[in-house]
C-alpha cells in the first residue's frame, strides 16, 4: 500500500545517501516510523513531514505528490 509521498520519500531519501536510521535520527523519530511512512502504513503528523522536507531540501507540495499548476 505504498502511497505516493511513501515512494517521493524513499527515493528522497536514497538520493541523499541516507538509511532509514540516519534520517530518523535526524528527525528525532524511531527508524519504524520511517518504515511506515515509507509503505504507507501510517502518515506523519504535518510538523514531521515538514521536518522531512526540510532535511531532503524539496517542498511539502513534492513530499506529499501535490501537483501544483
């Protein structure tokens, strides 16, 4: 069931040489929390997913696979 943002993060996240830990460390989360969000199993509360954009430098609108225009 992997969602969109799942998929855009993964990717983000392997563009940037980071493991799952590294970015939950990052974060201030539970790697398990990365895995879930990466296959779509939970979504991350607004303030974390900022966070993740932040840390991957893309927008929330690409984060989350919003098309814009």
């Amino acid at each position: 069931m992997t969602t969109e943002m799942g998929k855009r993060l993964r990717t983000m996240r392997e563009e940037h040489n980071l493991t799952q830990q590294e970015l939950a460390n990052k974060l201030g989360i539970a790697r398990e929390q990365i895995t879930r969000y990466e296959i779509g199993t939970k979504l991350p509360t607004l303030l974390i997913a900022i966070q993740i954009s932040d840390v991957l430098g893309c927008s929330l609108d690409y984060l989350v696979g919003r098309r814009v225009g």
